[in-house]
C-alpha cells in the first residue's frame, strides 16, 4: 500500500521547484492533491503532468498575499477532495533588491513578505488544524530555509519571515499534537530550483558545492523526499522538528559574498586578500554572523559593503 492512499494534500506555491517536486511525490505515492498557485497556468500545466503520470491532482488559484485567498484554501481541497490530511506550506516570496541590509531594506516590502510567507501559512494552518483535530489529525510541512537560522548581509525580512516559519511549527506541534496534528519543517540552503538557476552564477554554485557535504548541490526532488517522509506515517512519532537541508558547514562556509576582498575566516583567524568577489568562509567553530566583519574591521580597517548578490 502506497503511504498516501486515501488521502488528500494541498501544497501551496506548487506549479514549479520544490512544489511541484513535493507534489509530484505525493501523487506518486497516492495522495489526491491540491497543486496551489499564483501562476494558475502554470499550476494547470503541473496538473496534466500529474494526472498524466497517473496521478490525482487539480489546479487552485493561489495569492498568497490575500488574506481571504489563504482562507479559501482548506475549503477548496475539502472540495474536491472531502478531507485534508496533508498541508504543505512552500509559497515564498523574495526581492532581493528590495530585501538589502537593514539601513537600506524596503520597509514597504516587509509587509508584503510578511503577510505572503507568514500569514498565509498561520491562516491556511488554521484552517487545516481545526478539520484535522476534528477528523482524527494529519501533518503539516513547513518550509523554511537556512536564512531563518543565521544571520546574512542581506535578506533581512526573508530571515525574519523564515525563522517566523521555523517557530511558527513548534507552537503548532505544541499547541495540537495531543489532538493528533504533527508539525514539522524543513529549512533548505542552496537548491537548484528554477529560480535559482536563473539567479546564481556557476561560480556560486561551485562556492556552495565546495563546502557542502556532499559532492553536489541539492535538487528540489531531494526537499521533496523529506517533505514526503515528514508528512507520513514513517515519522509518526517526529513532531516538532525542523530538519536542515543540506548540512554540512555548507550554509556556514559559504554564505556571503561582495566585493571589497576576500575573506577568509578559519581556525578564529581572519585573512584578507585582494579585492574581488568576496567569499567568506566559516571555520567550523564558528558561524559567520556580523561580529565576523566586525573582526575583519579591526584586524584590517577595510569596510565591509554591501554584497553584489544574496545566495
């Protein structure tokens, strides 16, 4: 018996990357889903895909920055499907121009993310959680990333949204685990979804791969396998969790670059070279966060800028 025969999954931000790649996995292991979307189109066209795989899957307009589109959601897989036992909270938002260190963010921005990554998972959650306390309980995946974990040089209101996201699973896993709704999440570093390959340069990808524990970057497939575990039976007895993908001292390694000089953090030294693009790296004892500049300050007296790109 295939781990989710009988039983109905929304995935939100499905139409491509780690979505898609999560619902493509629940369809192939039985469940009827819900493919959730901003790009309707797009959505539909994961759907055919789905259905022609041999999978059960309809296609739902998603805006996840409308309070009352997050609303409707648990409704409309209700819908179609008569139950929900699987939710998957994966739309993102991110505008790197606009999310910048903190003196130079868009205040405006923070907003819009807040209400497209946090309030749309707390509604659609809520949503989900009082049919699933009603009907014998369910699980819930959320997704994070490494960004909610560390610090960065940018991306602040990512970070903020994200470790939101990460917090926001432990008091659902408190809050409804004796009523039988597990909550988990997973907070992913570099994956090469498709928006990460029209972003990040070779040399990038080489810097994250340098330092990851294994040989290669990760693949929304691989995310999807741990959202698919999560969700199932096979981690009946996991709640409460947030899993790192991947995890080496990959994410700490490699988290930061700019253009001033190269700097390399290892063994608690603090090297400078030659200014290009910067990559700073992390020796295992410590995680790179702001004092890490503070220390490049002191020991050179060269200013760290901004970063040319937020990986």
């Amino acid at each position: 018996m295939k781990r989710f025969e009988n039983k109905a999954a929304l995935v939100t931000g499905a139409a491509k990357g780690i979505g898609f790649a999560t619902a493509e996995r629940l369809c192939a292991e039985g469940a009827s889903v819900v493919v959730a979307d901003y790009d309707l189109e797009g959505a539909k066209k994961a759907c055919q895909t789905l259905n022609d795989a041999g999978g059960n899957a309809v296609a739902v307009y998603f805006n996840a920055a409308e309070l009352e589109s997050s609303r409707d959601l648990a409704a409309h897989t209700l819908k179609n499907f008569g139950r929900i036992d699987v939710v998957v909270n994966n739309a993102g938002y991110a505008d790197p121009k606009r999310d910048a260190d903190l003196l130079h963010a868009d205040l405006d921005y923070f907003d819009e993310v807040f209400h497209v990554m946090v309030r749309s998972m707390m509604v659609i959650t809520q949503q989900a959680v009082a049919w699933m306390t009603a009907n014998g309980g369910g699980a819930i995946v959320n997704v994070a990333s490494i960004g909610g974990l560390t610090g960065n040089l940018t991306g602040c209101y990512y970070g903020i949204c994200k470790a939101g996201s990460v917090n926001f699973t432990r008091y659902v896993a408190t809050q409804y685990g004796k009523a039988g709704v597990r909550c988990n999440c997973v907070a992913p570093g570099l994956v090469l979804t498709p928006a990460a390959e029209r972003s990040l340069t070779d040399e990038y990808k080489e810097l994250f791969i340098a330092h990851n524990a294994v040989d290669y970057a990760g693949q929304p497939e691989d995310i999807a396998g741990e959202i698919a575990f999560l969700a199932s039976d096979d981690a009946r007895y996991v709640t409460r969790r947030r899993l790192h993908l991947p995890q080496s001292d990959g994410q700490r390694h490699a988290r930061f670059c700019g253009r001033t000089g190269y700097v390399q953090i290892k063994e608690n030294t603090v090297q400078a070279k030659a200014p290009q693009t910067v990559s700073i790296t992390a020796g295992t004892t410590q995680q790179p966060s702001l004092s890490v500049f503070t220390a490049l300050y002191v020991e050179t007296g060269k200013r760290i800028r901004r970063p040319v790109k937020r990986i």
